[in-house]
C-alpha cells in the first residue's frame, strides 16, 4: 500500500486549491498491476484539483502486481486525496 501511495503521490501536480479542500477516487488494479476503471468518486468542486488526481492515477498506471499473497484476480481501491495545508 505504501508504495502504490507513494507511486500515485509522486505523479500529482497538486493545484493550488483551499486548505481543506478534497476530492476521492475509485479505481481496480488487476492482478498484473494494470489499473482500470479510474474514476472519481467525490468531486472536490475545483476542476483543475480533480483533473490533476486522475491525471497522477493514469501516469502511475501500472502499479507493482499485486502480491502473490493476495488471492483475489483484482481489487478495488477508495483513495481519498486532501489538501491539509
């Protein structure tokens, strides 16, 4: 989980936006790594704060595959992405 974060994090161009201000989106990583379904899920009310967070999840596609532990074909993650100043 910590390296998908840091993975989606390194690829956002957070626009200036208010403290406070957050958006969360939806997407499924298949069993290679492959994202699909990228989606907001919550607007932030800003455009450009919402662009730049499906923007970031795309470069980031694709992630590392999931971990052989994991028995699942896929799995479905709510990322919530927040200014906090």
């Amino acid at each position: 989980i910590e390296r998908m974060l840091a993975l989606i994090e390194s690829r956002w161009y957070k626009p200036p936006v208010p403290v406070g201000t957050g958006a969360r989106a939806r997407f499924t990583i298949l069993r290679s790594g492959q994202l699909k379904g990228i989606a907001l899920e919550e607007s932030s009310g800003y455009p450009t704060y919402d662009r730049a967070i499906l923007r970031a999840l795309y470069a980031a596609n694709p992630l590392p595959p999931l971990p052989p532990a994991y028995l699942k074909s896929s799995l479905t993650v709510h990322l919530r992405f927040a200014n906090n100043g």
